[in-house]
C-alpha cells in the first residue's frame, strides 16, 4: 500500500513538473525574449517527465507523443545553442 501511494504521489509531481516546465518554455518562447534555447530546454524536461508518466501508466500514444516532441526539443536545443 505505501509503494503504491509513493508512486501515485511521484507520478503527480512528475505530471505537475512536467505541466509547469511545458508552460514556462511556451511563455518564453511567444514572449520572444530572446532566450528561445532556454524555452526549448523547458520543453525538453516536460516532454522527458511526460514520456515518464504515459511508460508508466502505459499510454501508448501519449509516449509516442513526448517522444517525438523530446526529438523535436533536441533539435530545437541544436539549432539555437549549436550544441
């Protein structure tokens, strides 16, 4: 019972940080502040904390979405930091 509740209160925060970080990297990137590289890092750590969640609880097409975006986010990152 305790591992199950641990686990349900990780895969919250997961979904919570993964909600958050989405949202910032959005904001910055339609604000246009210039620091397009640190929204696209954002997105980044969101879709990796989604990818996460839908492995966990199995959901198929929500992994096969962040994956995507996480590939989409790598080269966004690419692109704008040269790395």
């Amino acid at each position: 019972m305790r591992r199950q509740r641990s686990n349900t209160t990780a895969l919250r925060i997961a979904k919570w940080l993964g909600t958050a970080t989405g949202v910032a990297g959005a904001v910055i990137i339609a604000a246009n502040l210039g620091i397009v590289a640190h929204g696209f890092v954002l997105f980044l750590i969101s879709s990796v904390l989604w990818s996460a969640v839908s492995w966990v609880q199995r959901e198929a097409s929500l992994l096969v979405l962040q994956a995507t975006f996480t590939v989409i986010n790598v080269i966004g990152i690419y692109r704008w930091l040269g790395i």
